[in-house]
C-alpha cells in the first residue's frame, strides 16, 4: 500500500502580522506523512481553519520539522498572549510603554523573538495617571501601547487552533510521542482574572 505524503506549506504571517512586507512572502514547510487527505480535512474543519492558498499538498516527510514548527507556534502563542497582557502597560523597567513583540522565523529554521519595530503607542488623556506626560504639547496623555486587542486575540484563537491541529496530526503520526495541546478559554481565563 503506498503511503500518501502530505506536505503543509503555512504562510508565517497567515496571521496578520505587524512586520514589514518582506516578512510576508516566508514560508515555514511542515512535512506530515501517513496521514490521510480526508483526515486533514476533517481536523481542519474540526477546528474551524479553511484550507487556503497556505495549505498545498507535496511530498517528504520529517518529525523534527514537525516539531519544530509545533514549537514556532507554542512561541507565537506565548507572546501574542504576553502582548495582551501588557496592553495596557504604560511603563516597563525601561522606563517607557510596553512594545509588543512578535515570532520571526529565521533562515535555518529556528525562530527569533523580536520587538515590533514601530507600532507607535496611542495616547490616552489622563492627567491624574502617574505616568501622564508632564509638559509639552501632550501634556496630560498617557502613552498606551498601540496593540489592536480583537487583532490580537484573534491571531491567539487562530494559533491555539492550528497549533492543535498540528498536535493531533503529530500524536497520530508518532504514537509514542505526547504534546500537550492548548486551549483558548484558559488563556482569556487568565487575561480576564488580570
């Protein structure tokens, strides 16, 4: 019986992203085999992700990008949550607002994390806030961190879901291996005991 190989190009930034263009046209392989077409349609469906131009099918096959890309994800997650923890962060031990962070995959495969190079901040007028600007033409404001909460929360929902997807694939395919799976409402749980 011959194998069918599935092969599943993920755009990095399928989420929207707050990088330059450039980072747009990387592409992080994930090679699955063993697994059956109808199967990955049905955890696709299964966790509300359309296949899109990101998913092709091709060929080859190898567990350590699998788990690497398992880890870009658990990362993504990571700091897409660490940035709506800190929305609302006006001073950091630097002395100045939160700057949100993002994943960046690099060229040998691994990835990096790295501040979001002007996002800005937004100003809020708050005098009586301690860190209100003191004089100036924006004197009263407070400076927030310029972090789209619904953006955000929306890219955490979407890399919790595809992050398990890959899970389940990755514990089908190599049954004596565990990866514990994620999950959306502990993470809002978390943000809204904040």
């Amino acid at each position: 019986m011959i194998k069918k190989i599935i092969t599943i190009l993920l755009s990095l930034f399928l989420f929207v992203s707050f990088i330059s263009a450039q980072a747009h046209s990387q592409i992080c392989t994930i090679d699955l085999f063993s697994v059956n077409e109808n199967k990955l349609a049905e955890y696709l469906a299964g966790k509300n992700i359309s296949p899109s131009e990101n998913i092709i099918l091709s060929f080859d096959a190898d567990k350590t990008v699998i788990e690497n890309c398992l880890k870009y994800l658990n990362a993504k997650i990571n700091i897409t949550f660490n940035n709506l923890q800190n929305i609302d962060t006006t001073r950091t031990p630097e002395g100045h607002f939160f700057i949100p962070q993002t994943v960046e995959i690099c060229s040998d495969g691994t990835y990096t994390i790295m501040s979001v190079p002007d996002n800005g901040f937004r100003l809020v007028y708050d005098p009586a806030h301690p860190d209100s600007i003191k004089e100036g033409e924006n004197k009263g404001y407070v400076q927030y961190p310029n972090i789209n909460k619904a953006l955000e929360t929306k890219n955490l929902y979407d890399t919790i879901n595809l992050y398990n997807v890959f899970a389940d694939i990755y514990m089908d395919m190599f049954p004596d291996c565990y990866t514990k799976k994620e999950s959306f409402d502990s993470y809002m749980f978390l943000l809204s005991a904040k």
